[in-house]
C-alpha cells in the first residue's frame, strides 16, 4: 500500500462545524521502520468530545493540529509490522487516524480477539464509550435501590448503558433524547421507566416535575444548557451529578452562563464530580468483564449507527453534533 486516504482538519470552526473544516486527502505512506506498525482501519469512532478539540481552546486533550489528520478510536488490522508486540493480521484498538490506513509506533494499541464480540462493539459498549458510562455511574452515581436516576441523551453512545447499569442496581430511571422514537426504545427496550423528547417538550422543569415528582438524586449529565439547569433544580438532598459531557453547549461561541442559585449545593449537600475517564483506565479490565458478561448473558442491549466509507465521516460527524444519530455513531472504513 503506497497512499492513505486521510480527512484534515481544512479549518477551526466558528460556531457550528460545517463541511468545509475537513478536507480529503491522499498522502504517500512512508516505509515502515523499526518499531512500527502499518494499521488499515477498519471501524472509526465518532464521539462528542472530538468537537472542543477542533478549537485551540485548553482542554484535557491536545487540540487536532490543522492541515493534519483528526484521530479517533479506531479497530484496525495490522497488515506490516516491525514492533514485536504485533503481527500482521491482529486486530488492535486505539487512537488512529481518520485514515483508511496509519503508520503508528504501537503506543496505545490494544489487541482483541475478534470473534469475542463484533468489531464495532469494541468502540461502543465495550469500548470508552461504555467505559464511561461504567465509571460514571457505578463509581460516582452509586445508584441505589428505590433512587431516582437521571439521564440526559438517554439513547446516546454512553447514555444507553449508563441508564441500564442504574437500573440494574434497581433505580428508577428517568431520561430524555431527541425525538419519539428514540424515547420509545428507551422505555421498551432499554428498560428506562420514563423518557421525554427534549424538542418537543417546551417547560424541561415541567416534564421533570412531571416523571420525577419527588426529584431526583443522580443525574448523569451529558447534554448541559437548559435541561442541566432544570435539573440542577430538582436534585434531593445528598444527590451525586456525574457530569460527563455538555453537547448542547460544544459549539456555542461563548460560555453560557451557570444554573441560578448555586448555593443550592450546599442547601442540599451535593455532590458534583466531572471524570475523564483516561485517569482511569486501570479499571478497564474490570469493566470489559463485567459489561462483557452482561452482554452476553442479554440483560443488556446496545445500538449502532454505522455510516458506510471514511469520507462520509465529516458528514455524520456534524450530524452527531445535531443529534442525528441514534445509539453509538461508528463509520465502516473497510
């Protein structure tokens, strides 16, 4: 293989991402060299946090570098390999390139066994995405039986499993997503007890007030704006916020302003905790055993979108920010 096609970053966004922020390319591929490995992607994950890293605002994670590849968690074949740790024909997970193939020193990568669980299950349920829902749930929420439970992005790539874990603690579970669809699989296949279409519902304090009429005391936080503010509001002494994302906020051009009445944190002695969950991969195994059993034994369920060919990946990438997709969103490279 002498060419990779790779998507750039063309430019930095002003508000909303729009087409012309990537660019296609096709580059040489350079030998492989003592300790690398060439990798030919295989499924690319596209995730909400890659927006603040197409700014040069400081964050947990560097920004993507212009007129350079974007990266993202990736399944790969390794088809040439001069690092021992690798051979060619292994499948490995890890930061790659939105590429249909990258030259990569092996730092990072992880091989899995392919027949274990679908390849696309690697970025998605059982990969960081789920992983973040573990975390953020079970270490931080600590749902317990009888308490009720928030989730916002109820149907997302982390929300779909962070709303399943509580309720497999025996919480009442309470959600919203973006439209009637998504909210009806929430409740009829996830197991949530009840969940509102956040663009249809005009008052978010209403509807909670409505499902959670005697408030709540975890709130898995992944949307931000207005529907954390409702929340905020209606949290029960003692009650843990995990805050794992702010979707709705990513392309906003300036901050939005905080929840009124801060001080409500320590009326109602809460808890607010943001998590990376990088600081925490020692806990990986631990989590792909147990999610990994869950799986298999049905008492959990996922679901995918997957786009077909990198360079649609732009395209699903704005329509991710917009909440197009339903479940965990992953392009098909190979």
């Amino acid at each position: 293989m002498s060419q990779t096609t790779r998507i750039v970053l063309a430019k930095r966004p002003q508000g909303d991402v729009t087409p012309d922020c990537f660019r296609v390319e096709q580059a040489p591929l350079p030998a492989v060299a003592e300790g690398q490995v060439l990798a030919r992607s295989l499924y690319l994950s596209l995730d909400p946090y890659m927006r603040p890293r197409m700014t040069e605002l400081r964050s947990y994670t560097p920004p993507f570098e212009l007129d350079r590849p974007l990266t993202a968690g990736s399944v790969a074949e390794i088809v040439e390999s001069r690092n021992p740790k690798f051979a060619a024909g292994d499948i490995v997970v890890g930061m790659l390139d939105w590429a249909t193939h990258t030259l990569h020193d092996g730092r990072g990568l992880r091989k899995i066994d392919p027949a274990a669980a679908p390849l696309p299950a690697h970025l998605g349920i059982l990969g960081m995405p789920g992983f973040t829902a573990w975390h953020g749930m079970l270490r931080i929420g600590q749902p317990k039986a009888g308490e009720t439970v928030f989730v916002s992005a109820a149907t997302g790539a982390v929300g779909q499993l962070a709303g399943q874990l509580a309720k497999l603690k025996g919480a009442r579970v309470v959600g919203c997503a973006g439209d009637d669809a998504k909210c009806a699989w929430a409740v009829q296949e996830l197991g949530y007890d009840a969940c509102f279409n956040h663009r249809t519902e005009t008052d978010y304090g209403a509807a909670l007030d409505r499902l959670c009429p005697g408030g709540i005391d975890v709130d898995f936080e992944n949307v931000g704006g207005d529907i954390f503010h409702a929340v905020f509001a209606r949290m029960k002494d003692f009650g843990r916020m995990i805050m794992c994302g702010a979707i709705s906020e990513y392309q906003d051009r300036t901050p939005r302003p905080g929840p009124e009445k801060m001080f409500t944190i320590v009326q109602r002695r809460l808890r607010i905790e943001g998590f990376i969950v990088s600081d925490h991969m020692a806990s990986m195994g631990e989590f792909a055993r147990e999610v990994g059993t869950l799986l298999k034994e049905g008492k959990i369920r996922n679901r995918e979108t997957v786009v077909e060919g990198l360079e649609r990946a732009p395209d699903a990438f704005i329509g991710l920010l917009k909440g197009k997709n339903f479940g965990k969103l992953i392009v098909k490279v190979a």
